[in-house]
C-alpha cells in the first residue's frame, strides 16, 4: 500500500558553521563572496519564498553580530553542518575582533572634519590637484549607490574647493551647520586655524 501522507521537511537549524561548499555565497557583512572552503557562519530566517539561512564569513560575523555568534557556538552549529569542519576559531578570538572593530567604530571621525593630509599622494576629489603633505584638507561626504540603498562615503577636498563640491548633487554633506560640525569633529586642529579656514571656504548658502 502507497504511503500518500506528505513529507515532513526536516527542522533547519537556528544556526550552521561550515566550510562553504563552493563560491558562490556572497557575505551579507562584507558583501563579498565566501570562497569554498572558508568558514562561514548562516543565520536561519523565514522570508517570503521560504525558509533559509542568511550566510555571513565567520570572522566578519564575529566583528558585527558577536551575539548570535556567541549563541551558535552555545549550540555547537558546526554539528548542524552536512561536512562539519576540521576545526572553528576559539570564541575568544572573535570577541577580540569585535572588540577591535568596535574601538574602530568609536575613534571613527565623524564628516565634516579637518586634518593635515598625512602624505602628498593624495588628490582634491573634487579639483584633482594634489594635496600636499601637511596642508589643511576637509573631509566631505559623498552619496554612493550601493545596491537599491544610498550610502555616504568620505572624500578629502582643498578648503577653496569645499564650497563647490557641496553645491552638487552627490554631496552628502549639508550647509546647515557645517562650521559647528567642523569644530567640533576636527580633533588636533587649532581654534586659529579652523577660523581661517572657514573664512577661506567662505559662505555656504
């Protein structure tokens, strides 16, 4: 007699570390793609077309979402993997990790700043000439498509330059309240220098 009852789909579990089978995953950290072999770590979720793990490298999770990840090796996920691997980084590593990008994320300048260009390789993102090592450049931000999402990124401009690269359009930077920002972000920069500078950018508006 022929079994017709439906076939109960096996329980994912909450989480899987595994050497990643090939390629193609991308990481949805970094967004860059997990070579085979590379430990990464998929967090499971249910979205509109099923149910299905998020993949992220083990190490970028690590950096980001240390929680979760603190709570997949609290339920051994390499045991959930089809191949579990050789070996996983010990948990204190990856705290380390995260505790590394986090004092990166708090000593991270916030744009507008002012700074001494540290060498003379780089050019005015917006006029092209070089910036030499030791003169006075402004950090701006500039809106990036990333995907279907708008990203600001940081560009360094010649102060005579800052007052044209915000007029247009990509400029991430706005007008309302510029000095004060660049005031109060400019670490290591003088009150005397940063009054003639702005008087050198001169209105914004």
């Amino acid at each position: 007699m022929d079994d017709h009852r439906p076939q109960v789909e096996p329980e994912l579990a909450p989480y899987i570390i595994e050497g990643a089978r090939s390629g193609r995953s991308k990481c949805k950290t970094c967004r860059r793609a997990i070579n085979k072999g590379t430990l990464r770590i998929g967090f499971l979720i249910e979205g509109p077309f099923g149910t299905g793990y998020l993949w992220h490298h083990l190490t970028c999770a690590g950096r980001r979402h240390f929680e979760r990840v603190e709570e997949a090796y609290g339920l051994e996920a390499w045991r959930a993997a089809k191949e579990p691997p050789d070996g996983v980084p010990d948990l204190e590593e990856l705290r380390k990790l995260q505790e590394q990008a986090e004092e990166r994320r708090r000593q991270r300048k916030q744009i507008p700043y002012a700074e001494l260009a540290p060498t003379g390789r780089a050019k005015c993102k917006h006029c092209g000439e070089t910036l030499e090592k030791g003169a006075l450049r402004i950090t701006l931000g500039r809106e990036v498509e990333f995907g279907n999402q708008v990203r600001v990124g940081p560009i360094n401009v010649h102060p005579r330059c800052v007052a044209k690269e915000m007029r247009a359009d990509d400029c991430g930077t706005a007008p309302e309240g510029f000095a004060d920002a660049l005031r109060s972000n400019s670490d290591g920069v003088s009150t005397e220098t940063l009054d003639a500078v702005l008087a050198e950018i001169g209105e914004l508006v």
